[in-house]
C-alpha cells in the first residue's frame, strides 16, 4: 500500500483541534482522513468500517473519555494503531491507556517537529504491518499448494500401487499388507500381483534418503514393473528372470549418479511352497516353518548405477513369508532399542499380521520412517464347526438371524466380546450382500446415497451360508454368498478417497484380526483372537 493512502480517523470534541490535526497531516501527504465529534457516532461507524490504519483519540470528551474509546476500539480491532491526544499529565491516565494498547501520546499544544517525528515512526509501523500481512497471505497461499500437490503426489502413488494378494485367502493361506508412509511423499511403494490363484507377484521399493527424488524413483519403478508384468500377465508370457532383469535394466535408467535404490522382486508359488527372490538391499526376507524363523539375507546390495550383475535364488518349504522395507524392525522402540529386538519374538509365535502391527503401534509411538510389509500365510488350526446356516437373502431375514444368533452360540466356546463383534460384522457382510448381489448398487452407490434415490427390489433370490469356526487361537467366521462377487483391491482403495465405499470394510479390519476374500470376490472370512 501507498502510505500517503492510509486512512486516518479523529474523535475530538473540539473542531478547532480536528482542523488543526488534518492541516499537520496534509503537510505530510496524509489527506485520507475522517473526523468525528461524537465518540459514540465514532464507534458505531468503526464497527462497520475498520478499515482505519490510525486514530488520534481526544482523552477528555464528553460523552466518553479517550480511555473508555480506546477499549472499545481494541475488542474490535487489536491492530489498529491509536493515538491519545491530552495535555493530562496523570501518570494513572497513561498507565491506564497503555495497559489498553495505546500506540503513542501526543499533546494537545502540538510541537511540528515532535509530532512529524511519531507521525512517521506510526506510518512505518503500518506500513511493516502491511507487508506482514501480504506475506502471510503470500505463505498461505505457498503452503495450501504445497500441501494439495503433496495430497496429489499420495493420490497419485496410491492409484499407481495394486494390491490383488492381500487381503484374500487361497484355500488356507491368508494374505496381508500393511503400509504407512511416514511423509506425505513417501519413499516406499509395493505391488502385488496374481501371477495365478497359486502363485504371487510381490515387490517392495524403498526410495534411499528423503524427498521428492526418492519418492519419484519409487513409484516410477513400481508403475514400470505393474505395467511391464500386468502386459506379460495378461498375453500369458510372464518370466520371473526376465521381470528381474526387465526391472533391473529401467532402473539403471533413472537412477542418478549419486542415488541408490532398494528393492525386492519375489515370486511365491503357495502350492510348492517355493519362492525365487531378487532382494536389492532391502532387509532379510523372514521365513517361518513350524515355528522355525529362516532368515533370508538379500542376495544383492542396493541397485547403484555401476551395477552390472544381479542374482536371483529359490527356497523352498515354508509356511509363512514376510517381505517388507526397514521401516517397522529399525524404528526405535519406547525402551530407546529397535524394534528388530522384539520382532523375531512376534513373528515367532504370530499367525496374522495384525498381531504383528498391533505389537509394533503398542511398543513403538511414532514410526521412524516409511512402514511396508507383505505376509502369506497358512492356516494350520485345527477347527471346529460351531454355527451354520443358509437362508433367502432378503431384509426379514437378515434382521432375524441378526437378532437371534448371539443366543444360539455356544459361550462356553467363545467369549461374550467376540459374539458381539460377530454380531456387528454379520450385520454389515449382510448389508453388503444385500446391496451389491441382490440390489445391485455396485459403483452407483454414491450416486443414490448422495441424491436419496428410491431403491426397487426385483425379487432376486440369492442365499447365503454361514459359517463359524473355533480352534484354540481364534473364531472364523465365514460368509458366502452366491452373488458376482467383486474386485476387493478395488474397494480398499476407495476407503482413502471415497466417502461412501470402504467405509464398513475399514471398520470390520478395525476391530477384527484380518479380514480376507476370495478371489472372485463372494466369500468373506473374519478372523478374531481369542482372549487368553
């Protein structure tokens, strides 16, 4: 702003002294100025207006002192500069004025040189206060861009990352991922593939170091190896070492001079129980047989650019493998050690990932830096069949079965807490029966949630079975339903973006163990701890 534009206000009783105030003042260039007898009038036109950059404040009025003006015009506007104007020399009045916020005091018997001087140091005072103010709008405005191209930067990294493994099971292995980025531009991606309903793609890329260029080297190396692989997938033409070295070679290609790269490529054939791996740097790959952990050290360091060879290896026998980036076993525990001295314990004598993730969040409060991990498992519980039924799909029925079932469970077998979480996750797996097999919502749910459209139902009959299982460790329920089914990678993904998809599922994976599908989509199993 021009200072000669700043805006000028006096409350004087006396118009002899407003006119002498405005001529000092057009001597200085400053000609924006109003003037107000009244105090109160004053007051009601400020509250409207408060635009005023100054206020010179005439102490003795009669209708209101200068000190009673002043607080007012503090609880409206703290910024404004202001001005008494007394030949009072009552050292309580000033006591009294600066305690309210009082900018400077002026007598009445004005001296030119005096009063030019404070004029210009309030005028400079203004005008920094100006320039504080652009540059806050300016950083505002910086930050609000900062923080929507970093929202972006995630949107886009959370598109580019497929997931089709976790969250199913495959006879009796159950799949689990779990990533957290500690930034919002994270250094970590991951991917997951069917290669077959018994064999699995899996990779996790850390980016080395922080920022922008690591997060870029990542998720172009997993967008390179998604395109590249869902290609060779699909023409029926996928090759583990030629994926290697596809990937390999692309990445060479972005590296810079001085940058490294973390990664893993492993293949996983569950029917086998064999795995081949290409680890680049990232930690050990953790086997589990019967209890036994086999660590798997990486069989290559961290991809530089002067690399010219990689190997690839194979192991075999397996009951559950566990692939991910140093974020969880280097974060530093509350204890001051890291997290690596309590996981081998964990994993030992942990089925699901769950309970892994459950014990790093109760042991470690914040994550030192981007968390990714991959878990296959078998289910080697032996089970007992305590509940089953199949019924019509329809609304009365759900809401009966709903209502009756905690009292046809066997407590003896499992605890009150849990019957209820059944409760709650049957009503919910119903729902969504009901809404996508019979209604058929599918992906115009938002759509008719957000416009209250009417719902019709055609009379489809479809049935549901249900299932719940007891061994020694957890409860399983199991819900199948003879509906199309749906892409569940689909719908995880939603629950990031999307107010109206994923919701339920989000809370389900809250308070359950692991919840995991089939792979066409139409048969849920829940899994719950049992309290020890």
């Amino acid at each position: 702003m021009d200072k000669n534009r700043l805006k000028i206000a006096i409350v004087d009783d006396s118009n002899t002294s407003i006119n002498y105030l405005k001529l000092l003042l057009k001597r200085l260039n400053l000609t924006n100025v109003i003037s107000f007898q009244n105090p109160i009038e004053f007051l009601e036109f400020f509250e409207k207006n408060n635009d005023i950059d100054i206020i010179f404040i005439d102490y003795i009025m009669p209708e209101l002192n200068g000190i009673k003006v002043l607080q007012k015009i503090k609880q409206i506007d703290k910024d404004v500069l202001t001005v008494m104007m007394t030949n009072n020399s009552d050292i309580d009045v000033k006591i009294s004025a600066i305690e309210n916020g009082i900018s400077e005091f002026m007598s009445k018997n004005i001296d030119l040189v005096e009063f030019t001087a404070k004029i210009n140091i309030l005028i400079n005072l203004r005008m920094y206060y100006y320039k504080i103010e652009e540059y806050k709008i300016s950083l505002e405005k910086t930050l609000k861009y900062k923080d929507k191209q970093e929202e972006m930067t995630l949107r886009k990294q959370y598109k580019i990352i497929e997931d089709y493994v976790s969250n199913h099971f495959y006879d009796n292995w159950l799949a689990d991922s779990y990533f957290k980025p500690y930034d919002i531009v994270s250094g970590d991606s991951y991917l997951t593939l069917r290669i077959s309903n018994t064999k699995f793609f899996i990779s996790v890329v850390d980016g080395m170091g922080k920022g922008v260029s690591a997060s870029i080297t990542s998720v172009l190396t997993i967008a390179f190896i998604n395109h590249s692989l869902s290609k060779s997938i699909a023409f029926n033409d996928y090759n583990f070492a030629r994926a290697v070295k596809d990937t390999f070679d692309y990445v060479k290609s972005i590296l810079l001079e001085d940058e490294a790269l973390s990664f893993s490529l492993i293949e996983i054939d569950i029917e086998n129980e064999n795995i081949k791996y290409a680890n680049f740097g990232l930690p050990p790959i953790y086997l589990k047989k019967d209890k036994e952990i086999i660590k798997i050290k990486p069989n290559n360091s961290a991809l530089l650019l002067t690399e010219e060879y990689f190997n690839i290896d194979e192991v075999n026998n397996f009951d559950t493998i566990l692939i991910g980036s140093d974020g969880l076993t280097e974060s530093v525990m509350n204890n001051g050690y890291p997290y690596l001295v309590k996981f081998k314990e964990q994993f030992q004598k942990s089925m699901l990932l769950s309970e892994i993730i459950k014990d790093f969040n109760k042991n470690v409060n914040q994550a030192d830096d981007d968390v990714t991990l991959f878990c296959l498992t078998k289910d080697k519980n032996n089970y007992e069949t305590i509940y089953e039924n199949k019924f019509l799909i329809n609304k009365e029925n759900m809401e009966s079965l709903v209502n009756n079932i905690e009292f046809e469970l066997p407590q003896n077998k499992i605890s009150l807490k849990i019957i209820n979480k059944i409760v709650f996750s049957l009503n919910e797996l119903l729902l969504n029966v009901l809404e996508h097999s019979v209604l058929k919502l599918g992906k115009n749910k938002q759509q008719i949630v957000k416009n209250d459209i009417k719902i019709k139902y055609n009379n489809t009959n479809k049935y549901v079975q249900i299932k719940i299982l007891v061994s020694n460790e957890f409860v399983v329920l199991i819900v199948e339903d003879e509906g199309d089914g749906f892409e569940i990678n689909e719908i995880l993904k939603k629950e990031w973006f999307n107010r109206y998809h994923g919701r339920g599922l989000k809370i389900l994976k809250s308070f359950s163990n692991g919840i995991y599908y089939n792979v066409k989509g139409n048969k849920t199993k829940i899994y719950f701890k049992k309290d020890k």
